[in-house]
C-alpha cells in the first residue's frame, strides 16, 4: 500500500457542495502509511460543515474500494475557512468572511437570528465576531447581558483600538455599549455612519473566520454606506411570513442585487415560523401564515437557510443574557445549529465560484 494509491482513491471522492475532488481541492493532508493503516486529515472548508461525516465515510468507503478492503483507515477532521479577500486589504485584514444578516423591515427578530447564528457558528470551533450596528434599537447589550457595560480600549501604534467583549466563546462589540440606551439616538446619516465605520477600522478584531454584521433594518443610508464601504463575503435576508414582511424583502434584495453594490444573497431565514405548544409537539400553528418566506426564496432563487419557530424560551434568554443557542439541552438550539450549518455551507461554495472565476472582494 503506497501514499499514491491512497490518493489515486481518494481522488474519486468530490466536495458535494464544490462539485470537485478532495485531491484536487488540496483537502487531503499528512497521509501516513503503518501496515495496514492508513491516516490523514480531511481538511473541511468549515469546522460547521453538514456534510463531514458523509465526506469522511466515503473517503473510507473509496480506499476498501480501490486499494484494499482490510485497510484500518482513521480519517481525522480539521477545517481551514475559506476566503475571498485580497491580501492588500487593510480593513479587518484578518477576518475571512464579513456577513451582513439585514431586514427589509424592523420587528421581524434580526437581531435575535444574528446573536444566534453567531453564538451557534462559535460552538463549531469557528472563530467569530459580532457587531451590532443597528443604531435604532442595538441588542447586543442586554442578549448578552452586558447592559451598561464599556469595552476596554489599548493605544497601538499611535491610535486607540476598541477592545471587543469576549463572551460565549466570540467576539462582540455593540453602538449600544457607547450611547445611553435609556435615550433616544438622533443622529443624522453621516453622523451615524462615521460612528459606525469606527466599530470596524478602530476595533482590535484579531482573527476571525467569520465576522456577523447585524444590520439597522430597512434600505436606508446607513445600511446602504456600510455594505458599500467593506468588503462583504455575502448578506443574509431575515423576515417573518407574512405578507407585508415579504414584500420588504424584496425590497432588501433589490438593494443587495443593486448594480452598485452586487453583494451576494446567502439566502433567507424564516423566523417565527410556526408555534408549537409545549404538550402537544407534533402540531404546528402557523400564526403569521406558511411557506411565505419558502415561496420568495424559490422566486429570488436563493435558498430558505432556516425556518426558526415562535418560541418564549428565545425571548426569555435573550432578556437573560444567556442566547438560546448556547443551551445544548434546548430543541431550538438544534435549529439554530442547523443554521449556522446552511449559512457556512453557502460561504464556501460562494467563495468556490468567486475564486474559480477570480472574483476577489
């Protein structure tokens, strides 16, 4: 049994997302031959990959095939986050992938899905921020439970850097942490993007796989300045069921897809979806209508990332300061996994058809 056999069959083992084999997308590494075993690593494009453990046994599944059928194979899993950004870039230099999860509307728990996809990508093993930038209502500060907190601040090179929280295993920073939540923001558009534009280039972010941007809702200026001024991997659309949420989706899908701008949909997440009563979990009731958001997903030809049901333990534990999908024992965590699931399989394969086109951000 030779390295060159070992690879000669695990050639014949494709990405299912990228359409292409494992040998040729370099996610084969350290093979190690002793008898009649034979270790390496399968290197995923995310530690949050669905797929691992299909990938993983049919690489076991082509070395019985075409080398031996009594070979010990140990497969161990590891990931290297793939990325589209230029090296040139001084802006979050060090982060991968930035994503704007946005809304056409307020109301529709954007927030809530951004702190958990956040929360849920971090458990992966995932390196991850989040920054709250909506400025008319920011969250952050009490879903995590650091309401009248302030971040610590470092001199670097002759500046200050703003030093995000660390909490539940990522990074967060918030506008909330810098005004009086108790008052009213009035800002005017410029004021407001300037302050916000300073959460990205005067924060010590370090290195990041992902970087979860909660945008303000709606298609206004300021979220407008802030996708066109950073270089987004992609944008996720949050809306609830019912029609007249649906209809200002398209209108945020419109501003993504502006020729302008031209920022990749990810995709679409359903939340409050449907209600399920505690003692009767096979029924759903579906309080603001059905298959709304699946429908549009199929019409902007973008996939429907989740559908996330009307639960008060989500409430709850975002009033807590405790995200609900950092509670491994709840139900709706899994949802919330399953997402996070969706949501890095599309960066992957977004960032496979820049780079085999050489688009770069």
């Amino acid at each position: 049994m030779t390295k060159d056999q070992i690879i000669a069959a695990l050639s014949h083992v494709n990405d299912p997302d990228l359409k292409k084999d494992l040998v040729t997308l370099n996610m084969i590494e350290n093979i190690h031959i002793e008898g009649k075993t034979v270790k390496f690593k399968l290197v995923l494009t995310t530690p949050a990959c669905p797929l691992k453990n299909q990938m993983k046994q049919a690489c076991i599944d082509a070395i019985h095939q075409y080398v031996n059928k009594e070979v010990i194979v140990e497969v161990e899993l590891t990931s290297r986050v793939t990325s589209v950004r230029k090296d040139t870039e001084d802006v979050l230099k060090d982060v991968k992938n930035i994503i704007a999860v946005g809304s056409g509307k307020g109301g529709v728990g954007k927030s809530t899905i951004s702190v958990n996809l956040a929360v849920s990508l971090a458990k992966t093993g995932a390196r991850v921020g989040l920054l709250d930038a909506d400025i008319y209502g920011p969250s952050i500060p009490i879903m995590f439970g650091l309401l009248n907190e302030k971040p610590d601040a470092i001199e670097k090179e002759g500046k200050t850097r703003i030093i995000p929280f660390e909490k539940f295993g990522l990074k967060l920073l918030s506008i909330g942490f810098f005004v009086d939540q108790s008052k009213a923001l009035i800002w005017r558009g410029p004021m407001a993007s300037s302050a916000l534009k300073q959460l990205f280039t005067d924060v010590e972010w370090g290195a990041l796989d992902y970087l979860i941007l909660d945008l303000p809702p709606g298609t206004g200026d300021i979220p407008l300045t802030l996708i066109q001024n950073f270089p987004l991997t992609g944008a996720i659309i949050v809306s609830t069921p019912q029609e007249v949420a649906i209809s200002d989706v398209r209108k945020a899908a419109n501003m993504f897809r502006n020729d302008l701008i031209r920022i990749p949909l990810l995709g679409l997440v359903e939340n409050m979806s449907y209600f399920t009563p505690p003692d009767d979990p096979k029924k759903k009731y579906f309080i603001f209508g059905q298959s709304g958001c699946k429908k549009l997903a199929g019409e902007l030809n973008i996939p429907l990332l989740g559908q996330i049901p009307i639960v008060p333990e989500i409430t709850e534990s975002g009033d807590s300061g405790s995200p609900i999908a950092f509670d491994d024992q709840s139900p709706v965590a899994q949802a919330f996994c399953k997402l996070a699931e969706a949501v890095a399989r599309q960066i992957a394969i977004q960032n496979a058809i820049k780079e085999s086109f050489g688009i770069m951000n």
